[in-house]
C-alpha cells in the first residue's frame, strides 16, 4: 500500500469545510488527501456491498409486504427456552452484544497498532477474530436450531415460506462476511505478531511493503460487517 | 463558459505519495500470462472479450439465417432459436462490450493517461482478469451441457427462466449462466476498485480531475456506475440460483407447470424485473459513457481542435451517469405498474435526453470548421455520431409510456438497441482500436484494409438495422422465431428479412478483414513512431513505444496543461502536449 509522505513541504493553505473539499478535487494527484490507496478502495468495495445488502434487504422488504401468508412472529420464533420459559430474542440479543463488543477491540487495535505496540495490536486482533467466530458459532447455533424446528429455505411450519428463505440467505451471506473477516484478521494478527510492519516486509504476491495501515483497513471491513448486522438484526428480529 | 486551458497557475505542487515499487516478472509466465502489468491485462482481457463476442457474431448469423429462411436450417429449432438470442444478447452486453471497455481500454488507458506507473493494486487487477476468463468460460460451457445453454432471453425473466418449458430452465443452461454473471461480477469488482482509485488517487503531479481526457472521465464514471449496479444483478443471480436449486419462491408465484402444481407460490416476479433494471439500464450507460468519452478524445484529436465545451461534457457524463439510475422501470411499462410511476419514469428519462443532446452538439460543435483528418478513427467517430443520434431518438419515442406499449417487444426496440447500445459502441470500439493500436503494437493498422471494413460495417449496419424499425412498426414481435401465416405482416416484410440477412452476413465477413489485420499489421505494418497522431495525452508521451514497464520510465510525467490544446494560435506546432511547461512554445498572450 503506497503511503503519504506527509503533506508536502509548503505551508498548508487548504481551506476547511465544503470548500476544503471542494479544493481537494480540483487539485492534482489525489482526490482524497488523507486517505491511502489501500483505504480509499477499502471505502469505495464498502459502498459497492452496501448496495449489495441494501439490496437483499429490499428485496426481503418486498416478499415480506407482498406475500399472501401470514409471516411468522419473530419473537416466538428466535425465543429460547430457557429455565421453563421462553425468553424471546435472548440469543440474538447474546450474539449483537459479541459483535458490537468486537467492533471495539478492533477498535484498540487500530489504534495500537498506530502506535507500533505489535504485540497489543496482535493480541486485540485475535481477541477481535475471537469475538467474531463466536458470533459465527452463535449463528450456527441458532440456524440448526431453526433447522430441528423445522425452518427450510422453501418451508416452514408457521407461515410464509419466504422467511426461511430470506432469513437463510441473508444471514448466510452476513455470516460469509463475517468467516472471511475472521480469517483475514488471523492473517494480519499473524503479520503484525511477526513484526512484518515494522520491517516493511514486502507482501509476498505484491511486493509492497506492509504497513500499520493494513490494520486500520481491516478495521474499517470489520466495522461494516457490524453496521449490516445492526440493520439485519433491526429488519428481522424487531420489525 | 471560459476554459483555461493552461496551467499558468504557476508552481506544480510536489509530489504527495511516493513513487511505487512494482512487481517486477520473474519469468515469461509472470511476464506474460500472470502478469500484474495493466498494458498485458488489457490486451488478455480485449483478446478474451474479442474471441466471445465472435461466438455472439456467429449467433448472430444463425438467427438471421432462421429469421429470413424459415424451416430451411433443420438444426435451428425454436428451443435453438431462443438460446441463439440469450447467449448472443448476454455475451454482446456483458461479456464483450463491458469487459472490453473497462477491462480492455480501462486497464490500457487509465494508467497512461493519468500518469500513473500502474493500477494501483496490481495483483487484485490480475486476478479480475482470471476471474473473468472463468466466467466466459462458465457461459461457455452452457454450449456443451446436457440441455444447451439457457433460452430465457438475456433478462432471463422469472418464472420461464427456471421452468422446463424454456431451454435450460431445468438442464444445466440457466445455472451455469447465473454462476457465470456471479463470477464475473466478482472478477468486475476487483478491476473496477482498481479503475476507480487509480483514477482517484493515483494521478501524476499537475494532473487534476479537470485536466484529465474525456475517455478518463467516461470510463471512470461507467467504472462507478458499475460498482453500484452490478450488485442488484448480483442479489438478482443468487437468488434465482436458490429459487432453482433450493425450491424457495423469491420470483416464483404460485404456478402450475405442464398441468402440474408446482411447490412454489408467494413470490414476486416482478421483484425480478426490478433488480434486473437498477442494473440494466445503468448497464446501457456503463456500456455508453466510454464511448462517449473515446469518442470526444478521438474527434478532437483527429480533427485538430480542442474539445468544444469541456466542462460541459464532463458534467454532461456525471449527470448522465446519475440519473441513469432512477429511469430503470421505462423497461418494465407493460409489466405492470402504478400509472403514477410510469409518469416518473418517462419524465426521467426523457430528462437523459438533455446531457446527452448536450454531448452531441458539442461533438458537432468540435468539429465545425475543425481540421478534419478523415482518418480510420475519425470515420468510426464520424459513424458512431450518425448511428447513436439515430438510437437516441428511437429512444425518445420509446421512453413515452404511450407509444411504447404497442411498440414493446417488437423489432422496432430491437432497431433500437442494436442502434443506440449495440452498434453505436462497436464503432467507437472500433475507432478506438484503430486509434490506439499504434501505441499498443508500435505499428499502424493498414489503411486499406481498415477503409473497406469501415465502409462495409458503417453502410452495413445501417442495412440491418434501420428497415428493422419499419417491420416493428408493421407489428412484427421480437423473439419470434418463425412469423408463420399472420395477417398484419405483409409479404414484403419476408423480403426485407432476406435484405437483413444478407447485410448481415457481409457484415459478419467485413469483420473477419478487420481480425486479418489485426494480425497482418503486426508484423507488417508501418512503423508508428511514438506519437503518430500527434496527440496531446500523455499515453503519447512515454519514452517507449509500447510503452514498457511501468510506463515512464525513470522520472513520473508532470502535466502542465488539460488534454486538448491543439492548433493553438501562437504555438509552433498544431499540438501541445499536457507535459509541455507552461509557454509550451507560445509566443502569443494565452486569454486566462
Ligand atoms: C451485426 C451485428 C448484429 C446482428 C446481425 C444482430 C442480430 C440480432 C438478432 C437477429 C437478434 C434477435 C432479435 C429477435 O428475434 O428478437 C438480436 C438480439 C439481441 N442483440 Fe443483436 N445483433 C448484432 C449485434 C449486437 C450487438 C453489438 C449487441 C450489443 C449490445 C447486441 C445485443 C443484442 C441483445 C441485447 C439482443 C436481445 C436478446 C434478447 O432478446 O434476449 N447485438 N440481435
Ligand atoms: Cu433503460
């Protein structure tokens, strides 16, 4: 990932604001002044699967609206029995904690990692990879639960067929982005434990040099794989 | 609207990020297969696109052949007929015009035209290269699985595309084409990132957004529009995947399928079209802006004049590009939909018209009283200007809710796509081939070949399509493999169909000249120099021809000037390239 060698030597004359930005596209070079080119395409692959979810979302919007059966009712179906009582949305409510916990170490990871303390840095991110197969293990918990319930992608015993289906694929492909965020966040632990940013290291495909950087970005991943979590947890377990 | 043209600005910032270390090639496979250099990906990915299109062509054939010879061809059936149209309609847009584009001239020309060394990540770019390869490769198989390929037609609408009643509905056809857009739209993703940001962040000292080519901001922009598009096509795909496969009812209604009831029901078809359009008709414009950029670049270039307007023409793109994303629904007016939309989305689409008619009058205006080359490009741009004004207003007719129903699903929208999306862009491919093969190769293309290839496809063209519109006004549908006795169709109209084909064939053959010398010229053409055109953009300026890894050389180019001062009063040439300093050799006061 190529680096800013700080901002150039003249004095720093970029007005602030609209006009700050406004002065940034109309200079030469980059468009995004602060910004590395490993984390503007991190922001720009991010707005690509927004839409992405946003389009499953909606698409989950419209058969929910628009089916004739009746759609099941959330707080039955994700209750747990617990203690001869069902407690509605209890896992659920487990498993957004862990996330949304994670999102925070990833958190002093980054900043760590800025601050070179490899070891912390390393430690936060497995802590992070942690959290985060936790919350895929949670998932798995729940799907086979549903699943000895009875819940298929095209049936289920309580109404439209269509909230397996979407349910199904929707966390699925939640849950797919969350495995590769685990497995992308061992890696870079991995690299960080071994000093590779400190050294430089060059990427062994790519020949650039490692950076402190790749943290932030893999940060930056993981807390929109959390952000889509909140609005899939909103439209399916609360609506 | 005053231009300033030079950067009399005074000082060029210093450099802002450091000069990048590329992944030099260990050997002739990392030099030439996998390789990371931008130049090698474009032309696998132009060669790529190039061979499957070839495949469409061939289709192509085989439905005319059907169409005015019916029942003579005993190996073209219906179910033939309509997998001919889905794989050449699929293959035309996607797999040949897009990835030819932006995989093919995106990869070429945004590296050398905004003086950059490279993408900016280069081994993502390769492997969206492979990526790709695997995805014509998927579609291909469609040809060789029990069943064929899919016949849903290139909107593989909902129920029929999964039904048993349409060819691969429930063979292998329709899973092997929602793989194969999958794929590809993973592969697209990773090159576009790349497009986008090299764009963004990577340009040369001097190089500001409003000094870049006219191609760069077409591509650019087509780029983004993609990023955003593809992935309603890609939830679209997945899900249809699940409702084959899994037997979920995302699209599917209740539904009875040869007499019997099928499992499915309380899905929405109409869910479908809406995916398929937020990125189809974008798809058109990811497929259309290039073009007009290219086409700009390529005008002003061979007619010796700057570009007539060019802040115009770049917020014309942007603006185009936006709005492109709220007219999907004129696609789907006799699907079915609340009136009140259909108001909307005729207003919003003939609002399109006004960017676009801006471009073409700035075209028009580029050229008056230019210093016109009559060269193989400028004919193609020449052509492309004829042929897309000609699509573009068949678009206004078909964009009014009116007098689109009777005209839906007939041949007058075949006319017009083919016009407006199909042929227009080929030509601007073509010109843009013919433009750049100099600097791809070091060798120009032959002159006399190109001049027979162009008179035939231009002239040609125009013979297949233009009378397609009277038989759509006649009533003749679309996607009819046989007309069979019908009493609005007159007999006339069957000899019409025997002009089509055989125009069409010529223009098949016209192509297989243009192939030859692709490969003629490359061993004997005539030696292009660096800058046969003289050209201002800075892909005419590298110190090699073809220009060599990474680009520049030592030293990064610095741009001084926006991309179109040709034949400036004063100046000792007819062209200043942008990395002339500032004077650039006028002698004359430059009005600021
Ligand atoms: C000489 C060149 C071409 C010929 C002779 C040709 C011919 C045809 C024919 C006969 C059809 C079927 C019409 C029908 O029965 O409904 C068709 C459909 C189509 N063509 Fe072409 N075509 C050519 C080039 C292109 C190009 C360059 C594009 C790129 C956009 C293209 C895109 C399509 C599409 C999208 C369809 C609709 C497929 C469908 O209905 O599902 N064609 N073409
Ligand atoms: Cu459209």
């Amino acid at each position: 990932m190529a680096q800013t060698i700080g901002t150039h030597g003249e004095p720093d004359l970029r007005p602030a604001g609209l006009r700050g930005v406004a002065a940034d596209f109309a200079s030469d070079q980059r468009a995004f002044k602060t910004a590395s080119w490993g984390k503007a395409m991190m922001w720009i692959f991010l707005l690509s699967d927004t839409f992405v979810f946003g389009c499953f979302l909606i698409a989950y919007m419209t058969a929910r609206m628009s089916t004739p059966v009746a759609w099941p009712n959330p707080s039955e179906v994700f209750a747990l029995h617990i203690g001869g009582q069902d407690v509605p949305l209890i896992l659920i409510a487990i498993m957004t904690f862990v996330l949304i916990s994670s999102s925070g170490t990833m958190a002093m990871a980054v900043n760590f990692g800025y601050r070179q303390e490899r070891h912390r840095t390393a430690m936060l991110m497995l802590l992070t990879a942690l959290l985060g197969a936790g919350f895929v293990g949670m998932q798995a918990f729940e799907w086979t639960k549903l699943i000895t319930e009875g819940v298929r992608p095209w049936e289920n015993p309580w109404g439209a067929a269509q909230f397996g289906s979407t349910f199904f694929m929707i966390t699925g492909f939640h849950g797919t982005h969350v495995t590769i965020g685990v497995i992308f966040l061992l890696i870079v632990a991995r690299k960080v434990w071994r000093g590779d940013f400190d050294q430089e290291r060059r990427g062994f495909f790519t020949s650039r040099r490692g950076r402190y950087e790749g943290v932030e970005i893999m940060g930056l991943y993981w807390h929109f794989v959390d952000l889509v979590w909140v609005f899939i947890f909103a439209f399916f377990y609360l609506w | 609207m005053v231009e300033i043209p030079s950067g009399s600005a005074g000082a060029i910032p210093s450099a802002e990020v450091e000069d990048v270390e590329l992944y030099h090639p260990k050997s002739w496979w990392t030099k030439y297969v996998f390789s990371q250099d931008a130049k090698i990906i474009a032309v696998q990915y132009s060669l790529t696109a190039i061979a499957i299109g070839l495949v469409a062509l061939v289709l192509s054939w085989l439905m005319r052949l059907q169409l005015a010879f019916p029942g003579y061809f005993a190996f073209i059936d219906a179910d033939h007929y309509y997998q001919f149209i889905t794989m050449h309609g699929m293959i035309m847009v996607i797999y040949l015009l897009t990835a030819l584009f932006l995989g093919g001239f995106g990869n070429y020309l945004i590296p050398l035209m905004v003086g950059a060394r490279d993408m900016v990540f280069p081994y993502a770019n390769m492997l969206s290269y492979w990526i790709y390869l695997l995805a014509v490769l998927i579609l291909a198989a469609g040809f060789f699985a029990p069943g064929g390929p899919t016949g849903a037609g290139w909107t593989l609408y909902p129920p029929q595309a999964v039904l048993s009643g349409t060819p691969g509905g429930k063979d292998w056809g329709i899973l092997l084409m929602l793989s194969s857009l999958i794929v590809f739209i993973i592969g697209f993703t990773m090159g576009g990132l790349n497009y986008v940001v090299t764009v963004l962040q990577g340009r040369a000292r001097g190089m500001t957004l409003m000094r870049m080519p006219l191609t760069v901001w077409g591509i650019f922009t087509a780029t983004v529009m993609a990023l955003l598009a593809f992935p309603a096509l890609f939830v679209a795909c997945v899900m249809m995947l699940f409702d084959r496969l899994l037997g979920t009812s995302f699209f599917m209604p209740a539904i009875v399928e040869m007499g019997e009831q099928l499992q499915h029901g309380g899905g929405s078809p109409i869910l479908f079209q809406h995916l398929f359009w937020f990125f189809g008709h974008p798809e058109v414009y990811i497929v259309a802006l290039p073009a007009f950029g290219i086409v700009s670049d390529l005008i002003s270039t061979h007619a010796r004049k700057n570009i007539f307007g060019y802040r115009m023409m770049v917020w014309a793109i942007v603006v185009i590009g936006a709005l492109s994303f709220i007219v999907w629904a004129h696609h789907m007016y006799v699907s079915g939909m609340n009136p009140a939309f259909g108001f909307f989305f005729a207003t919003t689409t003939l609002i399109i018209a006004v960017p676009t008619a801006i471009k073409v009058y700035n075209w028009v205006l580029t050229l008056w009283r230019g210093d016109i080359h009559l060269t193989l490009p400028m004919l193609f741009a020449l052509a492309f200007i004829v042929t897309f004004v000609n699509g573009g207003l068949t678009g206004l007719f078909l964009g009014n809710v009116v007098v689109d129903v009777p005209l839906s699903d007939t041949m007058f929208v075949v006319a017009h796509f083919h016009m407006v999306m199909g042929v227009a862009p080929i030509l601007v491919i073509f010109g843009a081939i013919c433009h750049w093969y100099p600097k791809v190769t070091g060798r120009m293309l032959n002159e006399t070949l190109g001049q027979i290839h162009f008179w035939t496809t231009f002239l040609g063209t125009y013979a297949i399509f233009f009378p397609m519109h009277y038989l759509g006004l006649l009533g003749v549908p679309r996607r009819y493999f046989e007309m069979g006795e019908t009493a609005f169709v007159p007999p006339s109209a069957h000899t019409l169909n025997i002009f089509i084909t055989v125009m069409a064939l010529i223009v098949g053959a016209a192509q297989m000249v243009f192939l030859f010398n692709l490969v003629w010229s490359l061993f004997r053409g005539r030696e292009a120099g660096g800058n046969p055109w003289r050209a201002t953009t800075l892909e005419w300026q590298t110190p090699q021809t073809p220009p060599a890894h990474g680009n520049w050389g030592k030293e990064l180019p610095v741009v001084y000037r926006w991309a179109y001062d040709y034949s400036v009063p004063g100046a000792a040439e007819d062209f200043i390239p942008q990395t002339a300093p500032a004077d650039g050799g006028i002698t004359r006061e430059v009005p600021a």
